[in-house]
C-alpha cells in the first residue's frame, strides 16, 4: 500500500511570490492535515480538510489556504511568502473521525521543503 | 490553552540503557496521545499510540505510560540502540472529536555505541 505522497520535494521561492504544495493520502483516507515545521522546532498544525471541506485551522494568517479535491487529495496554497514562511511542509492522512474516540492515526508524508530567498 | 511541554530536549545515553521522555498537555479533553520518530532528513513515523482509556502500552522495547489525572504521559525505551537515535515528539488531541493534534517541541536522543 503506497503512503502519503506529497510534491515538489523541494520549491525555492522569492518574497511575495505564490507557493503551492500538493498531497495525496493513503487510499481510503479522506482526512489531510497540513503541518509546518521550521527549522529545529515542533510541528504546527496549519490546516485539516475532510470530505472536501476546511474542518479546523491553527493559527496561521489567511495566506496560508487550501483544498480538498473530490479523490481527496489535497493542496497548500501560500501567498505573499515572507522569509519566514520557510519551512518544511508535512502532509499527513487519516481515517474519518470514528466513534467517539475521534483522532484517527495520523501518516505522514516526506514533505515539501519551501525556501523563500 | 492548547500546549504541551516535552521534556528533556536532548538526551544522551549509552546504548543498552533506557530512554524516558515526558510530555505534559492542558487539554483535559484530550484523549488520544501518540509518538512520532522523525529521523534526520525523513518524515515522522508513528511509534506507538495510547488513548485514554488505558494507562499504559508495550511494544517490544517501547513503552508509553498515561496520567490523566496529572495531565502527563511518557515515552520509554529500554535496550536502546544506536539506530534509536532521532527526534521523538509526543502530541495530544485537541478535545473530544477533534482530529487536531498539539504537538510538543520534539527530544533529540542520541544513543551511543
């Protein structure tokens, strides 16, 4: 079974340039999650999407948006990119929420490390 | 708020000995606590998970442990090798139906021969 996808591997950008970030989740997940990592930090939830639609966002500005495709894939949009938007960008998938336990395992994709110069 | 503290942030053994790393969350909804391995250059793999309904969870040499009541669980490897060298972080769920997840800011182990 092939896991998370997510392309480019690497994207170089300029400041106020547009960044797009694609992802594809384990098949039959309909769940993506987008997460920000800088460098030498944790993980930051930026965004979920589930069954095509924005379910929760963390606390990111409205230039960081996205989508969910109806074979659930998914895409990170970023505009206006400062310099600090560099970061590597992690894709994970799930399950749909189940039951009243909720969280479903999340998997993570290799990411997609965007340089703003 | 949403939080968790991970503690330490490095952490230096020799290898054969054990490993323990400790997050606490603020969430008392939370109820679904996994670990994550990031390896050097690769994505984060889940090591093992727990919800709260149990109170602790082995897998061979890993361990995690659950207080709910003190808001903390921890993450413990015995046996150690060098190949378990990496950054661990622990994250909790956010609430009760939520699938967000609050991570902590990541231990990096170093075992050595």
């Amino acid at each position: 079974e092939a896991g998370v996808t997510q392309s480019p591997t690497h994207l170089i950008k300029t400041r106020g340039q547009q960044a797009t970030l694609r992802c594809s989740p384990i098949s039959g997940h309909t769940s993506v999650y987008w997460y920000q990592q800088a460098l030498g930090l944790g993980l930051q939830f930026l965004l979920w999407y589930d069954e095509g639609e924005e379910r929760n966002r963390g606390n990111f500005p409205p230039r960081f948006s996205g989508r969910q495709f109806p074979n659930y894939s998914s895409e990170l949009n970023v505009n206006a990119l400062e310099l600090e938007d560099s970061a590597l960008y992690l894709c994970a998938s799930s399950l749909a929420v189940t039951g009243g336990w909720g969280t479903d395992t999340q998997y993570f994709g290799p990411g997609t490390r965007l340089t703003v110069l | 708020g949403e939080n968790v503290e991970q503690h330490p942030s490095t952490l230096s053994v020799q290898e054969g000995d054990s490993a323990v790393i400790k997050c606490t969350y603020s969430d008392s909804a939370s109820n679904y606590f996994p670990w994550y391995k990031q390896e050097l250059g690769k994505r984060p793999q889940l090591i093992i998970d727990i919800r709260s309904n149990v109170g602790e969870k082995k897998d061979q040499r890993i361990a995690v442990t659950l207080n709910k009541t003190a808001k903390h669980f921890s993450l413990h490897i015995t046996e150690t090798q060098p190949e378990d060298s990496a950054v661990y972080f622990c994250a909790a769920s956010l609430g009760t139906g939520f699938q967000k997840l609050v991570f902590g800011t990541g231990t990096r182990l170093l075992v050595s021969p």
